[in-house]
C-alpha cells in the first residue's frame, strides 16, 4: 500500500505483532480435541466440530485466495476469492448448498480484485452486494444468480478521489483511491460501504446505491482509521443499534453510532478483519490465526482455533498448507454464521480455504 497517512503493506500487517493482547480479552484458549473422529473446538456453550476445506471447487476451478463468506435464507454459502486479474473468464464467486456441494459460479468482472460480500433482504427478494479492490475498484448489486443490478465506481462527489478514480481504475493504492472492502446495512433500508484499503472513509448510500456522505478517513482512532477492513451494523441490542468496525492495523474494534459518532473502542486483537451477529454473539475472525466471539456486553467467551504466536513467527505458512494444523487457523479473513449458529470461515491463503464449524452446544 501506499499514501500519505498509515501507510502499512499487507506483509508489515502479517509481521507486525497484536498489540495489547491482554488477559482482560482473552479467555482461555482450549485446543481442538478428537471425539469419535469429530474434531472439536470450543467449551461450554461454544463448541463446535471442524471441516476444513467444507466447500469443494469443481476442477475446471481453483481457489485463489478466499476473502469473503455469506448465506441467504436457503442455507446457501457465497464465497468470493481475489481471483487473477489475467484469468478473466474465470468465476470469482462460488455457491454452495447446505452440504457443501457446489451449484453454481459467477462475477468473473471481478476477478484480480475480489472481496466483500453479503447477502441482503429488500421486500421478499434477496441480493447479493459485492465490491472489489486492485484494479477493478467497484461495487454491485447482483441477483443470487449473478445477474447485475447495477454497478459502481469510486464517488467522485465525495471530493475525496483522484481524478479519473472513477472512470480509469487501476492498480494504484493511497489514501486519494478507492478500494472498498466490506458492506453494512442500515434500518432505514440505506447501506454503508467501507472503503478500507483506500481513503478509509466510510460511504453512505441510499437504497439504489447513490452516493449520500461520508465519515470517517485516515487517523489514530475514534472515528478515524488505519484500514478500517470490516464493517456491520449490530443490532443485537433491540431499538439501539450501533455500527461496528474492524479498524485491522490499530488492532482494535470500535464501535460508533449509525452516523458515525464515536462510541468506544475495543483493544485486544491481532489485525481483526470482519464482523457478524448472531442472536446476543458477535464474531471477529482475526488474521493473526483465530476467531473470537464476543457476548451481549462485548466480553469474548470464546477464542475458536487460535494458533497466534505459530503464525507469527514461523515464515511461509499462508503459503504452505502441509505447515496447516487441523483444528488451528492460519488468517481467518471473513467468518459469518449459519441460521443455526454454526460459523463459515474464509482464510486468507494462496490456496484458499473455507472452513465449516457446526455449532455443537
């Protein structure tokens, strides 16, 4: 990456340690145990059973570094990957079913720069929001088939964008271009959209993706950001809502109000990357190897996988799945749950990796 503000390369993020990784948020760590040929991660009311690579890619199609994971109301598991920029035809979104099986593949206009996803609800039809970085620097609105709704750029309105951000995009990175990477969705049927690698401003649209305002930007903390990665409103608090966001090479999570107002922010993480809810739990996939889940009062009761203190230190794992150990993470990048509380986990690996953990308890 480069930029006038926070400039940090994907490879510093890897290296760097998490700091303030303090006993206050960390809960023990149990590690993954074998029970009937299951294995099993978690304790108490968090345990669940480990599939690594759940989702199976036909041959004609190969994983190229997994980022981001979604389901829609059927069970159906959405998973996007960067994709190579040279490999223009082919797919950078897959669709599972419920069991793993692959249905479908689409989004090859991404490919080279692939990275959100989620699925939302509007009336009794869901869609799909995708946005990519690298070259391709834009978002859309898509159909679970793939079909597009619309697609955009850069918001030059903004006034915060290069020129030509919008109608020549490239491969270029610094805080004056757009490289969104992550959605959320407000009540009031508006979405935001994160734009993490590059200006580190949080857009707001309304519900046909035109441009509103923007927060946020480049700084040291409540309410600005380096890399704010991921980003999701929490609702788990009925009638007060609140946004949440990964702000990855501070280490921490804050929450704001919906219109951006700092609220608090949580330290204790090592690069944490996305946000989901499910009932009173919050999940925060890190890429310093672990998932943590979070209670109703943003205390973790549990850390899922952790293998941190392997991953940074010993070169060379992202790229080495023999070095891959069951029941550990190596950079979770997204996670999101299932209806029943089970959890989907995309890594960050050369070879890509989805991960299923079936909610036991």
């Amino acid at each position: 990456m480069t930029g006038s503000h926070q400039t940090v390369s994907r490879r510093q993020f890897l290296a760097c340690t998490a700091a303030g990784l303090t006993a206050s948020l960390a809960p023990g760590v149990v590690t993954a145990s074998r029970t009937n040929s299951q294995l099993i991660v978690g304790e108490g009311e968090h345990r669940f059973e480990v599939t690594h690579d759940w989702a199976q890619l036909p041959d004609k199609y190969t994983w190229q570094t997994t980022h981001n994971v979604a389901v829609d109301q059927a069970g159906n598991l959405y998973v996007i990957h960067e994709g190579r920029a040279e490999q223009k035809d082919h797919p950078s979104i897959f669709v599972f079913d419920p069991d793993g099986k692959f249905i479908r593949a689409f989004g090859s206009q991404f490919q080279g720069g692939g990275h959100g996803i989620e699925v939302r609800k509007e009336g009794s039809e869901e869609f799909l929001y995708v946005c990519a970085y690298q070259q391709v620097k834009s978002f859309a609105k898509m159909s679970l088939k793939g079909e597009t709704v619309w697609q955009k750029y850069a918001p030059m309105e903004s006034g915060v964008y290069a020129d030509g951000e919008d109608t020549n995009p490239q491969k270029l990175w610094g805080r004056d271009r757009f490289l969104p990477t992550n959605f959320a969705f407000l009540p009031d049927g508006e979405f935001l959209l994160v734009d993490g690698y590059g200006s580190y401003c949080v857009h707001r649209y309304d519900k046909d993706g035109n441009w509103k305002s923007h927060f946020g930007g480049p700084g040291n903390g409540e309410g600005k950001f380096a890399t704010p990665h991921g980003i999701w409103v929490d609702d788990r608090k009925p009638g007060k809502p609140q946004l949440v966001i990964c702000d990855r090479a501070h280490h921490t999570v804050q929450f704001l109000t919906l219109d951006g107002k700092h609220i608090e922010t949580q330290a204790g993480y090592g690069l944490p990357a996305n946000v989901d809810t499910w009932k009173n739990l919050l999940l925060v996939p890190e890429l310093h190897a672990r998932i943590t889940i979070l209670d109703e009062n943003n205390k973790p009761v549990a850390r899922l996988g952790a293998d941190v203190d392997r991953i940074k230190s010993v070169n060379g794992i992202r790229n080495d799945s023999n070095k891959w150990i069951d029941g550990k993470f190596v950079h979770p990048h997204d996670a999101c749950f299932g209806a029943d509380g089970s959890i989907f986990v995309a890594e960050w690996v050369a070879t890509g990796r989805v991960s299923k953990l079936k909610r036991l308890s």
